[in-house]
C-alpha cells in the first residue's frame, strides 16, 4: 500500500473534526476548548487519567453529553446537536453493555433491526460480524454464557455491524485480564485496519494508547497536552505531565542556553531549548556510563530486574536519577558508593515546555 | 461448629410463623363447625356444609366475581400509574423531580388509611373541588363517591408506593448504559425503552404487580367508607356475615374459599415470574 502523496492527504476532509468543545458540570470545568482532527480510518486515543475529561469528551461525541459550545462535524455532517442515534457512531462500553434478554446473534443483529432491514439481509451480516470476531459457532448463546473476551468480541460485533461512520471505545479492555488484554488489543487493531473505521478509543493506560493508536492525545484537566503519533510522544514528550504519564522516569532540573543543556554542573550537548531554567525528560535506559566527560554522580541503590539493572545515582546537585544498564555476563554490578559518569545521546534528552 | 447458632436461631423465627399459621389452621377448623343459633358460639360436627352454603349463595357468587374482576382492574390501573413514576424516579437526571416523586409517595405511605379514605371524601364529594371544576367547566356534577369510580381511585391510590418503590429497584438494577447502548446503535429513547428496559423489567413488574394485585383483593376499608354500600367486596362480606349474624363458621368458610381464589391469580403470576427468572436467570447484570 502506498501512502498518499501530501496534497492528497490534504484533499481528503477529515472523519472527524472537533472545535474547542467545552463542557463544564456545575463550576467544575470539565472540557476547556479541546480541537482535534481525525482521518478517515484512523485510530485517535483519547488518554489520560481519571477525571481528566477524556470520557466526557467521547460522551459528546456519542451524544451522551451536550457540549456548553464548540461543534462536532462528522464526514461534513455538523452532529453537534443531534440525538446519539442519528449520528451513526457506535460506541463499545466498558462494561460492554449487552442486552442480557437477547441471544449474541440478536445482540449484534439490533442495529439492523432498529434500522428495519430485510431479515435475510440482518442474518448475513450478523452472520459476517460473528465470523469477523471468531464467534460464528456462539450465535445463539446468552451474553451470561460468555467468557470476558467473548463479550467483549461480541460488544465489538455489535458496533460493526450498523458499519458506522465512526466507532467509539470507552476503556474497551479495562475488565480483562492483562493476556487476553493483550490479544484483544492486537484483534482490534487489525479488525479495524480491515473494515478501515475512524476509531476514538478512551484509555488511561499508555501502553494499551500505543499499540492500537496511530495518533495519541494526552488529556489533562480537560484540555489536550499533546497530539502526537505514538513513537513522537514516547521520544519527545512535550510536557513534564506526558513525559510522566508515558511513563519516562526521570524529569530533571537544568539550565538550558541555547545549543546545550547543564545538569550537574556538567554540560550535554542538546541543541534546544530557549536559555534559562529549564526541565528535561531523560528515560532510564537513555543514560549510560561512561569513562571519558559527563555528568558525575555517584551510584546511591541498585536494583536487579533480571535483564537489567536499574541503578539510582546522585548527582552533585543533589538531585536522583534513574539510570537502566543491560545487564551483560562477568560484569559485576556496581556497588553503592561507586562514583560514575553519565552521558546520554542528544536525541534522547527532551528539553520540555515550561509550565504555562 | 459454625453452623450452629445459625439453625438456633431461626427457632424464634419458627415459632412466630407457627403462631400465625395455628391461627389460619383453627379458622379452617371453625370453617367446619356450624354456629349454635342465636349466640356466636359454634360446634360440631364438623362437615362442608358452610362451603356448600356459600357456592350456593348468589350473593356470594357476584361479590367473588367482582371482588376479583375490580382487583384485576385496579393491578392494571396501578401498572399504567406507576411504571412512568418508577421510572422517571430512576432515570430522571432532575433530582427535584425524583425527589418529589419520592417525597409525595412517602407521605401517601405514612398517612393512615382513615386519613385518606376521608381526604378523598371530600376531594371526590359532590361539594368538593373536583366537581367544583367540572361544574366551573359547564358540566354537572358528577357523583364520585359512594360508587366504584371513588372504590378504584383510593384502592389505586393506596397501593401505588408499595408498586412504586417495588418496581423502583428493579429498574435502577438495570444498568442504564443499555440504554445508552441502545441509542449508539440507532435506537431513538422510545425504542431504547421498548426494546431493552421494559423486557428487562418485566420479572420485577410481575413481582409489584403481585403485591398491588395480593393488596387490592384484601381491601376492606377503602370499599366500606367510599363504596356507599354499593361496592361489596368480598372481605366485606365476610365482616357483613359476622357484624349482622355472629355466625362465624360460614364467615371462616368464607374466608377459607376467598383465600383460594385470591391464591389462584397469585400462583399463575408467580409461575410466569418462576419462567422469566430462568430466563434472566444467569444474567451478571
């Protein structure tokens, strides 16, 4: 498959767009002007932690929530203030929400039949949904005879089945165990290349954000932090909450002046950031030791984690940072006490955005 | 070792049920004597006379007719009233409607039956507001009471927070993001209600609608103050039998054919609720 050249990407209007949609409950301020694109078959995630608005954002999508302002376009449609069933966005639940009186059949058959299609045409698509998902020998069973997954697959097969302008998934692997999580998430990723849906999916979890999105947007207090394609984020996260919360386990204080950074008291060569006090993200296994200059410090607790060791060095300063070293055979670990030197490659450190 | 206080104390809980039971027991007992004329006093031996006297009583036949055919209506009057009330006090967003709902059907509970059996009296009585607007309306007064138009209002009346607050549970179990599920997947709020609330309530609509239906068949109240001596429910015929004659075998034997009847509905209700259950029996919701 070829990527489209930039001037067609263009051409094609987006599947989704959102424009500062605000939404506040009483005086807390849920959703602050949150703006975002999405294209036609893509994946968004929407993550963050709880609270942060991310779940309110995709009820106003779905049409759970009505926005205080900012509008919703679906495929030129503006849907901002349409009921949920006029909108053609079918939404997975995180508690999956099957009609526990209906058979698995019935269950991904109900979009049709609300939509009063020929029996005959209702049954080859279910029958097609059901294959889609592995649960064709499951058609008649009861929601209550189903394990996790199987609910799970058949939520999915539900919200399929209408073939939806956009499909929409609210924490869609929260209540399953962390295997099954991990295969559900690969079957997902795949159903939707094949059917080619704009997907919004909702999770706080950033590994679960990283396989099945192609972009990601970091939620935080109601407003987005940073939409970024996944490997962008993990690399160079933009603020000391993104970096956080994808988990990079050192953000440190520096002084930054224009083609390097000092941590220290030791210079590293990074060619960004505006001069002044500055913050950067470094993750563990970005540092290594070195023999030659770098930052000095001095080797404070070291943990064993099998294939790494994960040692907490002290810096001059004072300040604590987390340095992750592969462990190779005959190489002794080091010991407490020990005085090292750290380096890291400039691609690695992120100069992050003073706090606003 | 654990179990045992556990079986020592459902003794006490026997007993008080023995009690309870030993009473129906003797009644059925006294069912079958004959009362010695001109005294409240009864004997043997004992034989089904009374019964046979009571299925041959014409009187008797009608009023266990009605008294069954009214409660019918006044379950079905109760179910169009109270579901929209259950309802909206489950899914309403507006927390001073659901609590007004709540509110109005509290003190409904807490007043004693006298109480409104008089508030309707003069509510419904020919000098009362009601009338006063149909008259207002340009119409003629209408009798209200002292008929069964007043009967049926007061008996629904009665009944309907037992109704509510029954039905009320059941449907706040039913997680309300089925709805929510309904509505992604195109189905308007009517649809949504028809297709996955209203099925998904129906055992515990059953189970209210038993305890309206056990409710109004045992009115006795309601019927004497309002029904103007031209509502004869059964129970009231039975305290009739009594209060005029002292004859207490054929009110017991009475009572006991009552009972049976009012048993009958009662099982066909509870089977359909036994097979509904089965149904959603192994539901995680």
């Amino acid at each position: 498959m070829t990527s489209p050249t930039p001037a067609k990407a263009q051409e094609r209007s987006p599947a989704l767009r959102i424009s500062d949609l605000t939404k506040s409950y009483g005086d807390m301020m849920a959703v602050r002007g949150v703006s975002l694109d999405l294209a036609p078959g893509g994946i968004l995630a929407l993550l963050g932690p709880s609270g942060c608005g991310k779940t309110t954002i995709l009820r106003m999508i779905a049409g759970f929530a009505e926005p205080d302002g900012g509008s919703i376009v679906l495929h030129d449609r503006d849907i901002t203030n349409l009921p949920p069933e006029k909108r053609n966005a079918a939404m997975v639940f995180q508690s999956y929400a099957l009609f526990p009186h209906m058979t698995v059949a019935e269950n991904v058959g109900y979009g049709l039949k609300i939509r009063k299609m020929a029996k005959a045409e209702i049954e080859t698509r279910v029958a097609n949904a059901l294959k889609l998902v592995r649960l064709d020998a499951f058609a008649h069973r009861y929601p209550s005879e189903l394990s996790g997954g199987q609910q799970q697959r058949t939520a999915l097969a539900r919200a399929v089945a209408t073939e939806p302008d956009l499909l929409l998934l609210d924490e869609p692997f929260g209540a399953l165990d962390q295997n099954l999580r991990e295969a559900m998430q690969i079957e997902l990723r795949k159903l939707q290349e094949t059917l080619g849906l704009a997907t919004v999916i909702v999770t706080h979890d950033q590994q679960e954000a990283m396989i099945l999105a192609d972009r990601i947007a970091v939620v935080n207090q109601g407003r987005i932090e940073q939409l970024s394609p996944p490997a962008e984020l993990y690399d160079h996260p933009r603020t000391a909450f993104v970096a956080e919360f994808m988990g990079v386990e050192n953000i440190l204080d520096a002084d930054c002046d224009g083609d390097g950074v000092t941590l220290g008291g030791s210079r590293l060569p990074v060619g960004r950031g505006t001069p002044g006090p500055c913050r950067i993200a470094v993750r563990a296994e970005a540092f290594t030791f070195v023999d030659g200059v770098g930052v000095p410090g001095r080797i404070a607790y070291a943990t064993n984690l099998g294939g790494r060791v994960l040692y907490e060095v002290t810096l001059s300063d004072g300040q604590m940072v987390k340095v992750s070293e592969q462990r190779a055979p005959g190489r002794a670990t080091r010991a407490t006490g020990d005085a090292v030197t750290l380096q890291a490659a400039p691609d690695s450190i992120t100069v992050l955005e003073r706090a606003a | 070792m654990r179990q045992t206080p556990v079986l020592w104390l459902i003794w006490p809980l026997v007993a008080v049920m023995a009690v309870f039971f030993l009473a129906l027991l003797r009644f059925a007992d006294v069912s079958l004597l004959h009362q010695i004329p001109g005294t409240a006093m009864f004997e043997g031996p004992r034989h089904l006379g009374n019964y046979a006297d009571t299925f041959a009583s014409p009187l008797a036949r009608q009023a266990l007719l009605d008294t069954l055919v009214l409660s019918l209506e006044i379950t079905a009057l109760t179910i169009l009233a109270g579901y929209p009330l259950a309802y909206l006090m489950a899914r309403s967003p507006s927390d001073v409607l659901r609590n007004a709902i709540f509110f109005t059907l509290i003190v409904t509970f807490l007043s004693g039956g006298i109480t409104r059996a008089y508030a309707w009296m003069l509510v419904l009585g020919t000098t009362g507001p009601v009338n006063g607007l149909i008259q207002a309306m340009g119409f003629e007064r209408v009798r209200l009471i002292n008929n069964q138009f007043g009967v049926v209002i007061s008996i629904v009346h009665f009944i309907l927070p037992f109704f509510v607050l029954t039905l009320l549970g059941a449907i706040k179990n039913i997680p309300a993001t089925l709805e929510e599920a309904a509505r992604s997947h195109g189905a308007s709020r009517w649809e949504a209600f028809r297709t996955v609330t209203l099925p998904l309530s129906v055992p515990g609509l059953v189970s209210a609608s038993l305890l309206a239906f056990t409710l109004a068949i045992s009115s006795f109240l309601f019927p004497l103050l309002l029904g103007g001596g031209r509502v004869q429910m059964f129970a009231n015929l039975i305290y009739d039998r009594i209060q005029s004659s002292f004859d207490m075998p054929t009110a017991a034997a009475m009572a006991m054919i009552f009972l049976i009847f009012a048993l009958i509905p009662i099982a066909l209700l509870n089977l359909i609720r036994g097979r509904l259950s089965r149904r959603f029996g192994g539901t995680r919701r």
